[in-house]
C-alpha cells in the first residue's frame, strides 16, 4: 500500500499523534497520498494541517461579518421599530386637559415628534427603507 518507514515529517517534529482508521480509510488515504505524491504518514499530516486552516478561516469569516448584508438588516430593524411606532400613535390616550396643572397635555407629541423628524432625516440622506 505504500507505507514508507523513512520520515516525512519536520525535523522539529517531536510530539506522535495515533490515527485509528477502518480498512476503507487507509484505502482513501493511500489512494489520496499517492495522488498527492507523499507518503501516507505525510498526506494525513498535511491533510490535517489543511483541515486546521480551513475551519480557522471558517471562524475568521463567521466573526467578519458582511457590512453590506449588516447595514440591509439594520434597515430592515430601523424600519420595523418606526412602522411600530407610528402604530403605538393609535393607541395613546388623546390630548387632555392635566387635573394638576390645567394645561392641555398630549402624550403622543414627543412620539409623534421624534417619527416626524426621523423621516426628515431620512429624506435628507436619501435613506430609504
């Protein structure tokens, strides 16, 4: 199958690692080494070291995310909270007269407010949701 003795490792290599394999396994392997033009022992070292570089750039690639798809689901959050917003207007008592103070206080002024300038804003920037 082509075991070789010799070693196909670092010089600097001085920690053994045991692989237990099935008799379908060393037969990929040897297959895959010999595509590969290494040695068993060799392939499975480098396959490793590959399959190690390749989960990390995985996890890399999982914490940097897209700033494009980022800013689209920013949008798609900003525009769900001021539909909300204008929704809860229809649930706020209407303006009334306050017992203490005699004044006429509306409790929708300040939601109402901050909606109406977040969409001037908005269309300053030519932001559109």
């Amino acid at each position: 199958m082509g075991w070789d003795s010799k070693p196909s490792y670092p010089p600097n290599a001085d920690r053994r690692v045991t692989v237990r394999a099935t008799s379908l396994q060393l037969i990929v392997w040897g297959d895959a080494a010999r595509r590969q033009n290494k040695p068993v022992d060799a392939f499975i070292g480098w396959a490793a070291d590959f399959t190690a570089a390749y989960f990390s750039e995985g996890a890399l690639q999982a914490l940097q995310q897209d700033p494009i798809l980022t800013r689209l689901e920013e949008k798609k959050r900003l525009r769900r909270l001021l539909d909300a917003g204008w929704h809860a207007l229809d649930f706020l008592p209407p303006p009334s007269r306050c017992p203490a103070r005699g004044s006429i206080q509306d409790p929708k002024k300040d939601l109402r407010e901050a909606l109406e300038a977040m969409a001037r804003h908005l269309d300053e920037v030519q932001e559109y949701l």
